[in-house]
C-alpha cells in the first residue's frame, strides 16, 4: 500500500509541487495523482525515479511504496 502522507513529506523536503514531480517523470500531473491515490500502480521505473528525484534511502521507498 502506497503512504501518501510520507510521499508529500518527502517531496516538501525537496520543495518539489506535484506539477514538477510528474514533469520530472515524464508524466501528466493528473497520471501522478491517480498513481498516488492507487487508481493505478507506478510501475519498477518509476519508483526508480521517484527515489532518486526524491532522494529516498532504501528504507524510505519501501516505507512509501509497500507501506503496510
């Protein structure tokens, strides 16, 4: 399950908006979104990118991409 919580934190730590995330990854900031509310799944490369763009350790991508 996806912590969106921690993922907003994680992109304020950054002082990334939605709109530059979504541009960041080649996507339409509505696409993210629904990726953030499980409307849909990101996909291995994605959260790939969303690690390094965010600048995540191992502990926290697992913690926002297979929160429990």
């Amino acid at each position: 399950m996806f912590d969106e919580p921690l993922f907003r934190y994680m992109m304020n730590r950054k002082k990334l908006s939605m709109s530059a995330v979504a541009d960041q990854l080649g996507m339409n900031e509505v696409t993210l979104y629904r990726k953030i509310k499980g409307k849909s799944d990101f996909s291995r490369a994605e959260i790939q990118a969303l690690k390094n763009i965010l600048g995540m350790s191992n502990a926290e991508c697992i913690s926002v991409f297979f929160a429990e």
